[in-house]
C-alpha cells in the first residue's frame, strides 16, 4: 500500500530543497555530500535528489561530527564504523541468546536422563 511508505524511514521523500530546509543547510552542502560519495541520495526520474529520514539523519551526524573538528570523510568513517559496531553488536547478543537456549535444552535433557536412572 502506498501510504506504508510514509512510515518507511528509507523511502526518498524528501526533495532537495525540503531536506536542505529541514536540515537548515544550503543545498550545496547536500550536493556536495553526494559528490564526495557520503550520502548517496535516490533519484526521481527526472534526476532530482530525493532523500530519506535516515539520510537526513547521517546528514546531522555528520554534520555535528564536522563541527566538532573532524573532516566529512572522517566523520562519515566514524558513522559506518559505528553501525558497523551496532550490527556486530546486535548479532553478539543472537548468538548469546542461541547459546543460551542451547544449554537449556542440554540442561533439560540431562535431567530427563538422570530421572530415568
């Protein structure tokens, strides 16, 4: 359904002068992310940039990032690696988890064995 994507965080639903609204940022600073290759927008089809929620949301990371003294390239680095970290760290906790449940199931079938003994 059509009105699914507006609670869709990935669609491009922003224009390029929406976002740079929103974002209180020229649109050549948005342009210029897309040219150095660290947010890469959607386009619509006649070539106009369309960005998403997320997209906006890397785009005030690195923004804050950038007034803090680092570099774009730098700052978007420090984004992937932190979702990067977020993953690895999501995955951990599934694996703990599969684990856990593991040693459950051995735990019960051990004491099934040792009733019957």
């Amino acid at each position: 359904m059509a009105l699914d994507r507006l609670d869709d965080p990935d669609h491009p639903t922003y224009g390029m002068g929406q976002a740079a609204e929103l974002l209180d940022v020229p649109p050549a600073f948005l342009r210029s992310l897309d040219a150095a290759g660290l947010l890469t927008p959607s386009r619509s089809e006649g070539g106009h940039r369309r960005y998403s929620r997320n997209q906006l949301d890397r785009v005030v990371a690195l923004r804050a990032l950038a007034d803090e003294g680092h570099t774009l390239a730098s700052a978007a680095e420090i984004l992937d690696l932190r979702a990067d970290l977020d993953h690895e760290r999501a995955r951990t906790a599934e694996v703990v988890d599969e684990r856990d449940e593991a040693r459950r199931e051995r735990d019960e079938a051990l004491g099934a064995l040792r009733a019957r003994e």
